[in-house]
C-alpha cells in the first residue's frame, strides 16, 4: 500500500512542469505606485516646509524691527542717563557756589 501510495506521488511530480509566470506587469504597477505615492508624500511635506520658511521669514523681520526698536531705547534711555548726569553735576556745583557765597555772607 505504501509503495502504491509513493508511486502515485511520484509519477505525479514526474509528470508535473514548472510554469514561469511573468510578474513584470505587476512590478511595474506596484513601482508606479510607490513613486506616486513617494512624490504626493514628498510635495506634501515641501509645501509644510514652505509654510514653514514663511512663518519663520515672518517672525525673524519681526524679531529684527523689535531689535532696532530696543537699540534706538536703549540709545534714548543712556544719552537721558547722561544728561541727567550732567543736570546732577550742575547741581552739585550750583550748591558748593551758594554754599560759599553763604558763608561769605556770615562772615561779614
């Protein structure tokens, strides 16, 4: 029974071919597939970088008339610290002039 068996099986494969298919046509459609779908991902995320590059543009001229604005603040706040140095140094020498000029009134 078992060499029927195995006779059976191996006539079967003896008699049997290979068939080559041709898988081009499908290679060919997946790769299509692939390099569509690669390129509508890539023109996606050009178009986010983009937006990005905008919104970055965007800010820095901001951030650059800001910076021009502080400078010029900046420069106001020192030259009104230095006359205001210059008004106490007045002051000052005001008070000694009247200061002697009192005691030379005392004197007399």
């Amino acid at each position: 029974m078992k060499s029927i068996v195995l006779a059976i099986l191996l006539s079967s494969f003896a008699f049997g071919y290979c068939v080559k298919i041709d898988c081009s046509i499908f290679i060919q459609t997946q790769k299509q597939k692939t390099s569509q779908s690669i390129r509508s991902s890539f023109e996606e995320v050009k178009s986010q970088m983009n937006e990005v590059k905008t919104k970055y543009e965007k800010q820095r001229d901001l951030l650059k008339d800001l910076n021009k604005k502080l400078q010029l603040r900046l420069a106001l706040l020192q030259n009104s610290a230095k006359q205001d140095e210059e008004v106490l140094f007045l002051l000052k020498k005001f008070n000694q002039v009247k200061s002697i000029k009192n005691s030379i009134e005392s004197e007399r």
